[in-house]
C-alpha cells in the first residue's frame, strides 16, 4: 500500500514538474505574472512529493518488503537497520530516486532564498530547473521504476546490500556527492535564463555565487569521503584510483572550481562574462556526463551499475538535449554580450585566468584519459586501459605552475599590479616556505631531492602566502585585532581554502614518496618489521556478525620496543552475497596512517597480510575538509544576504 | 597595433601555444600508458587482422578464466602462479602478493602486468571485481559462446572442482 503510495508521489512529482517546465516560462514571455507566481508553489510541491517518494522507499526497506524488486535484490532481514536505510540508495533504481530528491530538493531551496531576485529571472530558473526535474523524474518513473513489484512470485529472503557499501562512508558518501553534482543545475539554470534575458551584470555573478560554491562544498565533501571510504573499504589503501567513476566526479569539480573563481572575476569587475556562462553549463554538462558513464555501464569500474543499454541511451539523448541546447542558446545570445571593464597583463584577472587555464587543461586530460579507452574501442582498435602514471604524470606537470601561481594570486590587484611592491613581501613568504619545508623534512631526517621536497616547497608557498597576505589585509585596516573583524567572511573562506590545497599537495606529495608496503606471509607469533613498526600476529579466530562470518586478526604494533597499538583486521564473509570483504584495520595519526589488511589463508596454519605504513595521508583529506570549510565560511558571507537596491531590482525585471 | 588588439593577440597566443604544448605532452604520454587488452588465445596467435603479437617485456592486460586445479602456491611466501584460458591456449601469470578476495579457480580476471616469455606474464595487479556475478566485458566477449555460470546458481554436482 505504501509503495503504490510512492509510485503516486512520484507521478505526481512528475506532473508538478511538467507544469513547472511550463507555466513559468512561458508566462515570463507572454509577460503573464499569475503564471510566473505559480513557480514557487510548484517548485515546493514536487519536493514535497518527491520526499514522500523517498520515504516510502525508505519504508519498504525497512518493513522488508520482499515484492519490491528493489528491496528483494538489495536488502535482508539480517541487514542491520541502517543499512536498510542506507540501501535504499544503494541501487542504480534508488540512486536515482535520491538524485530527484536532491534536484527537487534545489530547486526548492531556490524557490524558497531566492526573494531578492526578480520575478520574471526566478520564473525562468525555476522554469529551466523543472525542465531538468522533468528529465529525472521522467527517468526514473519509466526507466527505472524503485517500486517495482515482482508480484505474485516473491522471494522470502532478500539477496542482501553489496558488502562494500555496508559502511559509515555510504551513508554519507552518495548524498553528499550528489548534492555537489545535481547542485551545479542550479548555477546552470541561472545562466541559462540570464541569456534568455541577455543581461549578464555584477548582480548576476552575486547571485549565482553563493549557489555555484553551496554546490562545490558538497561535491568537494562528497569527493572527499569517496576517497577515505574506498582507502577504508578496499583493503589496498589507496585513496584515489583514477577509476572512470572517481574521473566522472572530478571533471565537473575541476570546472566548478574553474566556475568559483571566474564568478568572482564577473562579480568585482563585470568583465569574464561569456566565460563564467560557458562554465557554469560545462560544470553541469560534465555532472552529467558523469551520471552517463556510471549508469550507462560502457565503462568499466568498481562503481558501476548493472548494465543496461536503454538507460544508458536516455541519459545520452538528455545530455545531448542539454548540452546542444544550451549551446546552441550561448552562441545566438552571446556575441551580444560586451566586457567593458580594462585590465593590464599583470592583474588579478590575468591570474584568475590562468588559474581557469590550468583546471581546464586537468579537466581536459581526465576526459581524455577517461575516455579514451571507449573512442578506442568503438573504433575497433581493441580493447585498452589507460594506466595510472598518464595521470599522475601529467598532473604532475600541471600542480607545479598551478600551486606557484596560486601564491602569487591574492597578491595581486584589481585592473594592474606593479612588480616591485610584491618583490618584498613574496620574497619573504619564499625564504619562510623554504626554512619551513626543509625544517620539516630535516627534522624527519629524509631531506632528499624528491617529490616529498618538491610537494613540501610547494604546499609551503601556497599556505604561507594566503596567511601572509591574510595578515597584510587586516593591517590595512589599521591593526591585525581591528582588520580581523572588518575583512570580509568570503576573504577568510579563500585563504581557508587555498590552505585546504597546500595541506592537499604536503599530502599527496609526503604519501606518494614515503609510503611503505609490504605483502608477507605470517604465522601466529610472528613479526614483520616495516618502517621501525614491529607488527607481530597475535591471534586469528572466526568471526560472527550479523550477516557476516569470516576471519579476524590481532595484531600488537611495537615501536623500538615502545607499544603502540592493538590493531584488528577482519576479513569478512557476507553469507548471502557470499562475496568475500577486506576490513582494514587502520591506527591514524596525523603525521602517519599504520594499514594492516588481512589476506588469503595460506597453506602451513599461515595468513597473507599486507602492511603499510603511510605518512601525512590524513592530511589529502584534510586538505579537502578544509576547503570545503573555506566554501561554507565565505558563503556566511554577509553580501549574498544584502537585498538588491530597489533600482537594480527594476532595471533586471524590465530585461 | 592598438594596445588593446596586441594584449589580446598576446592573449590568443599564449592560449595557442600553451594548449598545443598541453596536448602534445598528453598525447606523449597517453601513448606511454596505453595497455592493450590480450586475451590467453591473443596472445598467442596475435591480435587483429595483422596477427600482431606482444613482445616481450610489453605492459599489457591479459583476461581470461583461471583454470581449475592451476594454482599454485609457494610455502615459504606470497608467490603464485595461475593459468588463464579462453577458448584455446593456456596462459601462465605469475604474482607476488596477495590476491583480491574474489580470486577463485573458474572466476573471469584481469591481471595488469608484463610479458616475460611468450606465454608467460609476470602480474603487478590481479583484478577482480567485487561480485561474483561479474565477468570483465572483455573476457565476456572473447569467451562469446561459453555461457559463464556464477557460482551461485552452480549445482553442487558439477559446480565443485
């Protein structure tokens, strides 16, 4: 009874959002604004439906109702209850109910912040927003129904959740991920009823701003607990893997980071217009993309969904209505738009552009990387895979002008900027970077002409430029305790952020070059000695969980004698799925992560074990949690709360 | 020229050239990390119209079913050698270290790594997927023909070996 229910919400949901692809839109043209009034109300109402949607599916999970085929092939009896929660997203058909739920979702909070805006521009974004929904709705009504029933013949027991999503990280993991990739609709939606307007201005930009960066915090989030969860679930303690799908969710974060930055560029100076337009459709055509390369199946990857042709070809015919569509509007309506605003070679704006060059490259590689394997296979060259070196090499390549020029970037003014007066202060920052990071490593003993030292260099430059230039802005307000309050919260956010990064590249950098692995064979009692860590198998003895058996080990970790820690790895059989699982035993500490997985069992009473000891990995997700921060402080910003003059309110609404 | 029209011809240029730079070094570098897929019978016969055979010491992926009853272990560590089948020939991988969890006799892998004779291939990386219902694409349309029954809906019978 339930289930029928959410089958009706959905439907309704779809009927709400049809009218919400129409209605407004068309009375923003015909100048109707009873039409343009109806938005909002149907913007509320399909999240509303698409809630109880959600629900329903919820409780058909949690009531383990075996009829539904979603349920049957995802769920059990045995799976913990927030699991059972957690599944209903856990599958291509509840994945994307959720999608819908957070588009809605969007499209609400638009309907519902968005009282500075004109009429007639809210009418229309909310317009292009239900065109998106109805995309969606449509999608999973027909193509991917969650409520399906496989009455009268049922199974009494369900095939259980994939083991590997049975984890903390899931259930954070995709609803954070999503609220970035489905967020960057709503800075689509903007641009695309602003060319529709043909009016492009600072006020735009101070719109789209808080909106482009709400989506970028969650897709940094989302990206970052994808990394911590596959470096916990995997058992190979790797924390990014190039996988298509981890690509899939890169490309549209390196062009919204592109879209963040150019938006600030459009905002202060009124200049980049064209561009900022171009990126905001990029980064949601990219997020599309990415739903097409993980729900199509036409790659392969640990991530993807079951394969399935017909779906894989709605999601592409959307993505080229999108994309061909929106496009095709920038070409007639853009030429139109003119930047008055001048700027000299050595400027914020040539910086910013730079910095727009660079992530665009890295967006360009990862698509040609990603999808250079399936050109190369439909053309049939045979089959190939691009290996991981292409990657990091080429972003090797990319980081070093990149983290350079992103010290040097706040530095530099608005419209022009003199060599000399940065000479001093940046001369400074670079002797402190360099004492800072030779210090560091020289304390560690390990200084060496290597990646560690360069990533070091680097990551120095960048953090101790952004405090630096932090510094100086407050003391242009007379005193550090007097600036601090009068610099703005978007300014902190920035140099938050652009820390995030530096501690990302330390990072990255320290545990590429100094982690340490080692596979052995061990039996009870014995030790293996690995960067000064004595790890010696205390115990393995059989496991009982809930829908799990399998093995555990206990491990005593010992330092030069010294106890350390107690570490316990499991290797965990899921009865149903009788599929087999690594739970990594993890001891984390800022400067080191001690990762023991158990393997196979050996013949001779012995086990398989992989140890490694890696240095500073916590800090690529701190980096990544402090960006993320960074975004969230400068969207406290009290700017975007400002209500728009009444004379520009007029002079946007008459456009 | 006017300022204007020489700080934006700058401006073309160096996208010019620093694009055309980008893509070359990707390209460069695309062509040293192309892996080609080989099935066991590809790799002995060749790959393609021209018959064209891996060298020795190549980087490739080979895929295939590991033959039943082909594994063996070394007692004292972590080494292991396998057979690999498709439809003919048999192929030997060789690895160190510890196999992914789903490793089994009959199950469809993917092993990453480099030819050391012509039918032997030392591994970097076993693959297999988390599911034991997959089978890689790859391997799945080679072995067109042999149905591959999941373990799962084996019957006890003939499933054992």
């Amino acid at each position: 009874m339930i289930v029928e229910a959410g089958q009706l919400a959905l439907t309704f949901a779809f009927a709400l959002s049809l009218l919400l692809a129409i209605l407004p839109l068309y009375g923003s043209f015909v100048a109707n604004q009873r039409m343009l009034l109806l938005a909002k109300p149907l913007a509320l109402g399909q999240f509303l439906f698409c809630l109880l949607a959600m629900l329903a599916l919820i409780y058909a999970f949690r009531t383990n109702d075996f009829t539904v085929v979603n349920v049957a092939q995802n769920s059990s009896t045995t799976l913990p209850w927030y699991y059972q929660i957690t599944a209903s997203f856990g599958s291509h058909e509840g994945s994307m109910l959720l999608w819908v739920l957070m588009l809605a979702g969007w499209t609400a909070l638009v309907a519902q912040f968005s009282k500075a805006l004109p009429l007639l521009l809210l009418g229309r974004i909310l317009g292009i927003l239900g065109i998106i929904c109805v995309g969606f709705i449509a999608f999973s009504l027909f193509m991917s129904n969650p409520f399906e029933r496989s009455l009268p013949f049922f199974p009494v027991e369900g095939r259980d959740l994939n083991p590997l999503l049975q984890d903390f990280g899931m259930i954070m993991h995709p609803p954070t991920l999503y609220m970035g990739y489905v967020g960057f609709a709503v800075a689509f939606a903007f641009a695309i009823a602003a060319l529709m307007g043909g009016r492009f201005d600072s006020v735009w930009a101070r719109w789209v701003r808080p909106w482009a960066l709400a989506a970028w915090l969650f897709l940094t989030l989302g990206i970052m607990l994808g990394s911590w969860w596959a470096y916990n679930e995997l058992g190979w303690g790797g924390w990014w893997f190039w996988d298509p799908v981890e690509n899939a969710s890169f490309m549209p974060w390196l062009a919204g980071t592109a879209l963040i930055h150019s938006l600030a560029v459009t905002e202060k100076r009124g200049t980049f217009k064209s561009w900022t337009v171009l990126l905001a459709l990029a980064a949601f055509a990219l997020s599309l993309v990415g739903a097409f390369l993980v729900r199509s199946g036409v790659l392969v990857s640990v991530h993807s969904f079951a394969t399935d042709p017909g779906r894989g070809m709605y999601l592409l015919v959307f993505l080229l209505l999108v994309v061909g569509g929106s496009l095709l509007l920038y070409g007639m309506r853009m030429n139109s738009v003119r930047s008055q605003a001048r700027y000299q070679l050595f400027s914020r704006e040539m910086v910013l552009w730079g910095n727009n060059i660079f992530l665009l490259t890295a967006c360009l590689i990862v698509f040609l990387g990603t999808l250079f394997p399936l050109f190369h296979k439909e053309l049939g060259l045979g089959s190939i895979s691009i290996g991981e070196p292409f990657f990091n090499q080429m972003f090797y390549y990319l980081t070093i002008p990149f983290a350079l020029m992103l010290g040097l970037g706040p530095w530099v003014r608005w419209k022009q900027q003199q060599f000399t007066p940065l000479v001093k202060p940046l001369g400074l920052v670079a002797v402190a970077s360099l004492v800072l990071a030779l210090g560091v490593l020289a304390s560690m003993q390990s200084v060496q002409a290597n990646l560690a030292l360069l990533g070091m260099l680097l990551g120095a430059w960048v953090g101790v430029s952004a405090l630096a230039e932090v510094m100086l802005r407050m003391r242009q307000f007379g005193s550090v305790t007097q600036g601090m309050t009068k610099l703005n919260a978007s300014h902190y956010g920035m140099t938050l952020a652009h820390i995030g990064f530096a501690v990302l590249v330390i990072g990255v950098a320290m545990t590429k070059t100094y982690t340490e692995e080692r596979d052995v064979r061990m039996e009870e009692g014995d030790t293996a000695t690995l960067a000064g860590y004595q790890f010696t198998l205390v115990d393995v003895y059989d496991l009982d969980g809930p829908n799990y058996g399998g093995q555990a080990a206990e491990l005593d970790v010992r330092k030069d004698g010294r106890y350390i820690t107690h570490l316990h790895a499991e290797k965990r059989f899921y009865r149903i799925q009788r599929t087999i699982m690594t739970e990594a035993a993890v001891h984390a500490r800022l400067s080191r992560d001690l990762y023991v997985s158990l393997g196979e069992e050996l013949p001779g009473n012995a086990w398989a074990l992989r140890i490694q000891v890696k240095p500073f990995v916590r800090w690529i997700w701190l980096g990544g949690l402090l960006m993320s921060l960074g975004a969230l402080l400068a969207l406290a910003d009290k700017r975007y709360r400002r209500k728009t003059p009444p004379a520009i309110k007029q002079e946007v609404a008459n456009a | 020229m006017q300022p204007r029209r020489q700080k934006r011809l700058f401006a073309i240029l160096l996208v010019i050239g620093l694009l055309t730079g980008a893509v070359a070094a990707m390209l460069y570098a695309l062509q040293q990390n192309i892996d080609l897929f080989y099935t066991p019978s590809q790799l002995v016969d060749g790959l393609g119209k021209d018959k064209i055979k891996p060298q020795v010491g190549q980087r490739l992926r080979i895929g295939g079913m590991v033959v039943a009853g082909s594994v063996k272990r070394d007692p004292e560590s972590l080494k292991v050698s396998f057979d690999l089948v498709d439809t003919g020939p048999l192929v030997t991988v060789i690895y160190e270290g510890i196999l992914p969890d789903l490793f089994r006799e009959g199950q469809g892998i993917v092993a990453q790594g480099v030819l050391q004779d012509a039918t032997t291939i030392k591994a970097s990386e076993v693959l297999a997927k988390h599911d034991e219902e997959y089978m890689p694409p790859e391997v799945a349309e080679a072995l067109k023909g042999i149905r591959h029954v999941p373990p799962s809906q084996q019957q006890p019978a003939s499933g054992s070996y």
